[in-house]
C-alpha cells in the first residue's frame, strides 16, 4: 500500500476544507428542521466512525508495539540464529565433555591401580601433593 505524499496530504486537506465550506453555506439556505436531521445523522455517522477506527487501530497494533514494521522478518531470522547458535554450542560442549569423560574413564580402567585406591581419601592428598613440584 503507498502512503500519500505531502503533496497529495495538502491537496485532499485543501480540497476537504472547500468542500466543507461550500456545504457550510448551503446549509443556510435549508430549513431549521432539515438541518437538525442533517445534525443528528452526521453525529451518528462520526460515532459509528470512532468505533470502526478503534475496531481497526488494534489491527496492527503488534507491528507498533516490537517496531517490525513491514521487515519483521528481520528480527525473527536473528532471534532464529541465536537461538541455533546457542543449541550448535551447548552441543559442541556436551560432546567434549563426555570426551573428556571417556578419556578419564579410560584411564582409570587402564591402569593397574585397583578401583578401591582410588577412593581412598588419603589417594586425593597424595595427588595433590604429587602434583606441586
């Protein structure tokens, strides 16, 4: 849909105020019962246009609200990337930790060091100290 230029914005509002006013002085020739009938209808018809405005502003109130506009496209690709992004890496992570598991585990079945010494709380001192050179 194209939005008006302020060319077209100025000529409708110059052309709705000479119609406005041609109407104005029309209206002074009618009868006072005809112009209270005109009254009364115009009043019904700007009622019944406030509530179709307000039924319609609602409408697209979502694009306004997260500023998406007509590319809200945009936003949902980089929210989807993120979140593939964040997946691919928690992922990767859990790979090379049950990695780095596997090579410990193989270790410990490996060696000839019985399971029982490794639970040993006097084993944890002596890496440690074993450790520090």
């Amino acid at each position: 849909m194209n939005q008006p230029t302020m060319d077209q914005q100025a000529f409708e509002q110059q052309f709705g105020l000479k119609i406005r006013h041609k109407l104005n002085l029309a209206s002074t020739a009618l009868e006072p019962a005809a112009t209270d009938r005109l009254f009364e209808a115009r009043q019904r018809a700007l009622a019944h246009h406030v509530d179709s405005v307000g039924e319609l502003s609602l409408a697209g109130m979502g694009r306004h609200l997260f500023g998406m506009g007509e590319d809200y496209w945009r936003p949902l690709a980089a929210a989807a990337a993120l979140a593939a992004f964040l997946v691919c890496g928690d992922y990767v992570t859990s790979i090379q930790r049950a990695a780095e598991l596997e090579e410990v585990d193989s270790a410990l079945l490996a060696d000839d060091l019985p399971i029982n010494a490794y639970l040993d709380r006097g084993f944890d001192t002596w890496l440690n100290s074993s450790a520090q050179p």
